[in-house]
C-alpha cells in the first residue's frame, strides 16, 4: 500500500527582522526631520539643509524657507530650524 500526502510549505519570517510596520515608521520619520547643517551669510544668504544648498523662497519637503538668520532658518509652517550649539559658539 502506498500513502501520498500533499504537503503544502509556508515560507517562514526571519524573526530579527524588523516588522513592516517599523520600517515604513522609519521612512515617514525621515522624509519629515530636517536638519540644518549650515548657515552661509553675505550679500545673499544660504542656509544647508539635508546637505542641500537653499535659499529664501525654496522649498524643502513642501515646506518654504521664510527667512535664514545667523544661525537658524524659519519655515512657513511655523518651525525653526537651529544649528547645533557647538557650532555657533566658535
């Protein structure tokens, strides 16, 4: 007598990996911090953000830069970005 049984496999999760929930947390938390690296004032003014060059009137991740200060840059959603401190007390 012969027996056949259908077995039917699931591929199994590797449980160290992050859940999906967690990853696209990480991508919504990223694509909406700003960072502001670096202030260059003068006859115009720059301010680096995300490692971008911008100006007054750009717009980063839909948000337009206001006004860019000495050491921090507003947006027209009502934030500020800051320098860290370290570096504006050299």
């Amino acid at each position: 007598m012969t027996l056949v049984f259908a077995a039917h496999g699931q591929s199994l999760r590797d449980p160290t990996l992050p859940s999906n929930t967690y990853q696209s947390e990480a991508v919504t938390n990223t694509q909406q911090s700003l960072v502001l690296n670096s202030v260059i004032n003068g006859a115009s003014s720059y301010a680096v953000i995300n490692n971008k060059i911008m100006k007054v009137g750009d717009t980063v991740q839909g948000v337009r830069i206001v006004s860019i200060g000495k050491s921090q840059v507003s947006l027209s959603d009502g934030r500020k970005l800051h320098l860290f401190q370290s570096v504006t007390q050299r």
